[in-house]
C-alpha cells in the first residue's frame, strides 16, 4: 500500500432478503484473498451492531418484543452508527479496510417510509464517516418476499419494504446528481444469481482494493 493512502470504507444496502449478508460475506473473503498480497487488513460491521446497549434495545423492538416511538428507535438506530464511528475511522487511518452491512441510509430510510421527515431522518447522521463507496444491492419486494426467511422481522412486510425502496432510490439519485461527494453511489442487480451479483459488486470494489485517496469525509458535511 503507498503511503499516501488509508482503508476503504464500503457500505453495503438493500432491501431485507436481497442477499445482502451473503454477498456482504462473499466481498470480505474476496478482499481478504486480493490483500493477501499486501499488508491491508479488513474489518466486517453488520449495523445495527445488537451486542451494544443500544443494539440490544434496537434488537428487542425488532422482535417486536418493545414498542418504541417512531423518533425514538430512529435516534437509537443513528445513535448505534455513532457508537461505531471512532472505531471506524481508526481502522481506515491504520490502513483496514471497512465494509459495512447497512449504515445511514437505512436509517433515513425505513424511519421516512413511516412519514417522518426526510431531513430530520437525516439529521443525526450528519458527520459520520462517509463512505468511500455505497453499494445498493436493488431487488423488487415482490421477489425479496418470495425469499426463504421473510417476514421473520417486523420490517419484513412487502408494502413496508416498497416504501423503504422508494426512499432508497430517492437517496440513489441525490447521491449521483452530488457526483458521489457522499461516497459513491452504485446499483447492482441483485435479482441476478448469487454468482453474478458478486461479480458486478467485485467490478465495483475492485479498484478499492489497495485503499483508498484523500481524507475520510464526512457524511452530508455541506449541507
Ligand atoms: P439486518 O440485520 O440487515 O436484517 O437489519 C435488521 C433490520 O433493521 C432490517 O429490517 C432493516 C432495519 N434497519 C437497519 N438499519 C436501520 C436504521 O437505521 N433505521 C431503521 N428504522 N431500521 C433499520
């Protein structure tokens, strides 16, 4: 690795049972096979992360075994990426790599599908780490419900991930009309084989393989 560059941050989202955790794993092997060759090191986060006080909290409202108000689990969800964000930021200055199952823009999206406003969903996450790149695995809700597992969650509700989809295309496209300062914004098809998803999303990392340029931004920094 030159000296000039640090980690990537990756960030992958998608619809509940568009393969996400599959691939997400299928990705950190990959990495882990490319990098063995130079001394870069990656770390895997699946957000939220349930072992911390506040994931256990976001954990039981999950199950629906707690009913939190609407802002409430919001905040807690942002305040999860928050418990992270130092942790992230040392692993890319020493050089690691960081691929991230689902980050912030999960958390405005399944709190505006609800009909909370669109920048106060944004909000609490102003200043994260930002991505280098952000991988959206697109599946229609139709398909993600025909999938083994659905419906275990209380998200997992096809009117309710329609609405989630909505959302997400809504921050697809402010993503890539921003040119991508947010980190990158990348659709890939994941209503492909498991086969081909990893390869389009491999395409896509490839070049971030030996890190990444510059300093880590800042999520919405300029907004
Ligand atoms: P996963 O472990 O990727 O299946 O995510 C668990 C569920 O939590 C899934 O239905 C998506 C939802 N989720 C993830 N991040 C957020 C968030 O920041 N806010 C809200 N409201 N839901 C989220």
């Amino acid at each position: 690795m030159s000296s000039s560059k640090r980690g990537a941050f990756i960030v992958i989202e998608g619809l509940d049972r568009s393969g996400k955790s599959t691939q997400v794993s299928l990705l950190h092997d990959r990495l882990q096979d490319a990098q063995n060759a130079g001394p870069t090191k990656v770390v895997m986060l699946h957000f939220p992360i349930r072992t911390t006080a506040i994931g256990k909290m976001i954990d039981a409202y999950l199950h629906s075994e707690s009913e939190l108000d609407d802002h409430t689990i919001h905040l807690l969800f942002s305040a999860n990426r928050w418990e992270l964000a130092s942790t992230i930021t040392a692993h890319l200055e020493q050089g690691t790599t960081v691929l991230a199952d689902r980050y912030a823009f999960s958390g405005i999206a399944f709190s505006a599908r609800k009909g909370l406003p669109y920048e106060w969903c944004r909000a609490p996450d102003v200043g994260l780490p930002a991505p280098d790149l952000t991988l959206f695995l697109n599946i229609s809700p139709e398909v993600a419900a025909t999938r083994a597992g659905y419906g275990l969650e209380r998200y997992e509700k096809e009117e309710v991930q329609k609405g989630v989809k909505q959302v997400f295309d809504k921050i697809g496209r402010e993503m890539q009309e921003d040119g991508g300062s947010e980190g990158k914004w990348v659709e890939i098809d994941a209503g492909k084989t498991k086969e081909e998803v990893a390869e389009d999303l491999w395409k896509a990392v490839e070049p971030l393989v030996n890190g990444a340029q510059g300093s880590i931004g800042r999520l919405w920094e300029n907004l």
